[in-house]
C-alpha cells in the first residue's frame, strides 16, 4: 500500500536521472523526454549553465524572508519587465499561485479605482488554470472540480474563440477576462489572432483587465517570449510558471503599472516566492532564453517537427484525426483514446503528455536538434504501425 495521496496515475517507471533531452531509469533505461515535465523543462535536464548557478547559490544562501533584498531578485524582475510588456512582476512558486496573484489583483484594481462590484472574471470552456479553490473555479475541468462544491464565486463561462460569446458574458460584476492563449490541458486548442484581439477590444471598451495564463505556452514555448507577442495582444496581466524555472518551483506574475498601484505592503505575499534559490535559477535560464536565437530557433524547429507530425497524419488516418498546435507546443489529435497508445511509446522510449479531448501533447525542451526530432518521429510511426 501506498503512503501516498492517490491522486496520480502514476506509473511504476523510476525516473533517476536527467540530461539534456533524456530521462534514464536505475535500470539505464533512455527515454527521450518530449513531454518535459509537462512543458516544464524548457532546457532539457540539468542544463550545465542553471545546475551551477543553482549550486553556487546554495553554498551562499537558501532563504531569508520577503523582509530583505536577495541577489538576483531586482535582476530578474527587471530584464521580464524589460523585455515584456510588464511594469511590475510578483515571484512565486507554482502556475496557480501566479493565477491566484492575477485574480487577487483584478479585485484589488477595481476596488481602488471605485469599482469594487466588478468582481466577475470570464474565463473559456477547456481552460485550465491550477488546483487551488479559485482556480478549479476558474477553470473549465471537470474532474478537478468535482466534489469540491460549492466552487468559489465569480467566475462565468463563455466559448474559447468565440468573442460574441465572451461579449454576451459581460455584466456590470464583470472586471476581467482570463483566457489561456493556447489551451494546454484543455488539448493544445489555439486562440486566433482575431480572437485575442478582440478581447482586448472588449476589455478596453467595457473596462476589463485582459489576464492571459501563460504558465503553459510561456516563456518561449511558441517561439516568443510570450504567445500573446506573436498575435500582438497587450495583456494587462500574464501568469507564467512551468519554463521560467526549468523544473525548479518558480512562477511571476506580471502585469502594468495600473493595476500594480492597487497593491499595497501586506497586500500579496508568499514566504518562499522569490527566494535566492529560485531568482539564481530564474536568472539562469533567462540567460538562455534571452540569448540571441534562442526563439529562432524554437520556431524552426518547431515547424520541422510539426511537418513531420503532419506526415504521420496523413499515413495514419485511421489512428490520428490532426495536428495541431505552435512553435514546441504541439498536439497530435487521435480518432481513438489516447492513453494506451501514449503508455505505447513510453515503452518504445518516448515520453508525450495526454490531455483532454484525445489530444496528445508534444512538448519537447527548446533545445532540441533535428535528430531528436527524427528519433521521436520514428518511434512515433513505428508504434502507430502496430496501434491499428
Ligand atoms: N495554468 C495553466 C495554463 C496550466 O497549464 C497549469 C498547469 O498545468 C497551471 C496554471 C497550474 O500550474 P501549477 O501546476 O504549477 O500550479
């Protein structure tokens, strides 16, 4: 028996050790990681460059308290803002804490700009926006929510890409659309450019907050920074996680100085958010991330893989219905359930993320070369051969 809390299906696999785009069990089995922790390890394992920034800091300091400046906490707050359309950034330690910040912030804006009716958030059927008791309100899953009733208040659904059906949401209450740009749990659903901009329009003209939930598609996942850069739709506020700490617990939230004048000392917190642990690996992987190319190449690679996934398609038709998906955030739609033919190629060696609606996520670090590519689409073809 377990000592655990059964909320996984987890599998028996060990998983021991990590490097670059492979994942190894005790026995030396080699995996190639195109699930990433999901989409978590932007890097690959154990990048040389964050492993010793994160070892040279753990020799210096752990943890001291939001009472006291650390190094590297200006720094990484300072080059997000620089090269996003942010003022102000909270650091945090998981994707639904910086959901929970945004939300926070939504009523804290509208009550001190003489609005504290607003309080409603519209957020889209398939979303998915973390575990905690606001954010399975927010989100459009029902498995996380069942059983955990009554939800929070405040929250109203409308249709993802569907902008008459967010207009017809909106109430007096309303203060804020939340909106992932690319729907991950939900099953690598993308938001159009119209879509995206029309929210913004929306939200201009009715006086909402745009929160768009990155924590998925973030921090250069589509081959941007953000997703939203490539559709060119100014948010008010962004969640991100996942990518920013490659693995170790780091989220932000960002957002303008507007709405960031609402929040006062005392306000927001979070003992461990923004700890020098976590600002020296943050720090790290922007060093990467930020170096020129790096986006380039997620794009290129990106549209290498994609093309190949869509060639497995069109061999396959019986097996998978489409492809879908930007940059390293990918899906491959099956016409069948998903979940053996996903357990199907752990065993031959590749590991993808299942999500909702017979959608398999294919997720990869950034970093890969068209030889893993090549790897992963073999494996893929040779296992769809014997999944008829
Ligand atoms: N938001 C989105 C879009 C996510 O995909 C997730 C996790 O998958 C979360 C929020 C929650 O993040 P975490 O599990 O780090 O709390």
């Amino acid at each position: 028996m377990s000592a655990l809390l059964p909320v996984y299906r987890r599998s028996n696999i060990i998983m021991s050790r990590g490097e670059g785009v492979y994942l190894f069990s005790p026995e030396g089995k080699r995996y190639l990681d195109f699930a990433s922790g999901i989409a978590v390890n932007a890097l690959g394992h154990c990048h040389p460059h964050v492993v010793a920034a994160l070892k040279n800091q753990a020799e210096l300091l752990w943890h001291c308290s939001n009472m006291y400046q650390v190094p590297g906490l200006n720094r990484m707050a300072e080059r997000l803002v620089e090269v996003s359309f942010a003022d102000k950034v909270f650091f945090c330690n998981s994707g639904g804490e910086a959901v929970e910040c945004g939300l926070k912030m939504i009523r804290k804006y509208h009550d001190a700009t003489g609005h504290p009716e607003r309080y409603r958030v519209i957020t889209m059927e398939g979303g998915f926006h973390g575990r905690t008791l606001a954010c399975i309100s927010a989100g459009g899953n029902d498995i996380a929510r069942k059983g955990y009733e009554p939800l929070m208040d405040g929250f109203d659904r409308a249709e993802f890409n569907n902008l008459a059906s967010v207009e017809a949401a909106i109430g007096p209450e309303t203060a804020a659309i939340l909106v992932e740009p690319i729907q991950g749990e939900g099953g690598v659903n993308v938001a159009t450019r119209e879509f995206l901009h029309g929210l913004r329009s929306l939200s201009d003209r009715h006086g909402l907050l745009l929160f768009l939930d990155e924590v998925q598609c973030g921090m250069g996942r589509t081959g941007a920074l953000f997703a939203h850069e490539q559709a060119e739709a100014k948010p008010d506020i962004v969640s991100s996680a996942k990518g920013i700490g490659n693995g170790f617990p780091l989220a932000a939230c960002l957002t303008t100085d507007a709405v960031a004048s609402a929040m006062t000392p005392g306000s927001h917190g979070s003992t461990y958010g923004s700890n020098p642990l976590a600002m020296a690996v943050g720090n790290a992987v922007l060093d990467v991330m930020l170096a020129p190319g790096f986006f380039a190449h997620v794009g290129q690679i990106g549209s290498y893989l994609k093309a190949g996934l869509e060639k497995l398609v069109q061999r396959f038709p019986d097996q998978f219905a489409e492809v879908r998906g930007t940059g390293l955030m990918l899906g491959l739609k099956t016409r069948k359930p998903h979940y053996e033919f996903v357990d199907q190629l752990r065993a031959a060696g590749l590991l993808t993320a299942p999500a909702e609606n017979q959608v398999i996520r294919i997720v990869p670090p950034l970093i890969i070369e068209p030889s893993h590519v090549d790897e992963a689409l073999e494996i893929l073809q040779v296992t769809a051969k014997k999944w008829s």
